[in-house]
C-alpha cells in the first residue's frame, strides 16, 4: 500500500514535503491482510465464496495518522483540538517552546473557508496543512487523543 503525504507551509505559502510512502514497510503491524471475495461457479461455490486476492486495511486509523505525522515532526507531542473555535486546526504540534498548528486533511478534501480564515488571522502562529491519502481506508474510528 502506497501513502502520499503532502505538507504546505501556510505562512510561507509552499510544499515543504511531497512524497509516496510504501506504507506496508514502514508501517509494519499496522495492516491487516483482508480477502477479495466474489462470488464464482467453481470449488468454493458451495460455500458461495471465492477468495480472488489480498488487500491491506489500515488497523486503526488514528494510529496510522499518528505514525504519518511523527515521521515529519518528530518529537513532537500531538494534541487533538476538537471544538476549540470553528476554522481552528485539527491538531497542535509541541516539542519544547515550538508550535505548530496542522491542519489533516484526508484525500480529496480541502480547505473551507473558515480555516482559511483561522490561518490569515493567527499567520504569527507556524500554520501548515497535512493532506494523506492512501489506497484502501476500512477503518472509521477517529478519536485520537495524544497517546497510543
């Protein structure tokens, strides 16, 4: 399973990062193997099923994103900002006095209005965006608090 990671640097209004991860060395542990199933007339049609191929699916979503972010910023401690006002990133970066607010982004979604808003107003502050994207994605938790 490939991941694709772009970082953007909001304050300095530029790709610092653009890179395709081959997820399934990096990431070892946190892929389950989950079978391709279609249903066929041959040996296994008594049971209705046929085991066509593999594909990987993340484990724990949350994890997997925690695993991504720490390979660009390590060392840092990830705080999830839930609530805090609307526009705000998703999450606060710290290691020592440096702060960095991120905001994630999954795939094809962007930026609305309003974080683009938070951004121009609090530009004193280091602002960048994380877009992931990766193959398959099964797993819908997304509580992610900080801590394994």
């Amino acid at each position: 399973m490939k991941v694709e990671v772009i970082i953007f640097d909001m304050n300095k209004l530029k790709i610092e990062v653009e890179e395709h991860i081959e997820s399934n060395q990096y990431f070892k542990g946190e892929f389950d193997m989950i079978p391709t199933l279609n249903k066929h007339n041959n040996f296994l049609s008594l049971a209705g099923i046929e085991v066509n191929d593999f594909k990987l699916k993340v484990i724990n979503r949350d994890r997997f994103i925690r695993y991504i972010i720490l390979r660009y910023f390590d060392g840092y401690y990830i705080k999830r900002t839930n609530g805090i006002e609307v526009g705000h990133p998703d999450y606060i970066l710290e290691k020592g006095n440096d702060k960095i607010y991120l905001e994630l982004k999954i795939g094809p979604d962007g930026l609305r209005t309003s974080q683009l808003k938070w951004f121009i107003n609090n530009k004193e502050n280091k602002n960048k965006v994380i877009w992931i994207n990766w193959e398959d994605d099964y797993v819908e938790d997304y509580n992610f608090d900080g801590r394994l």
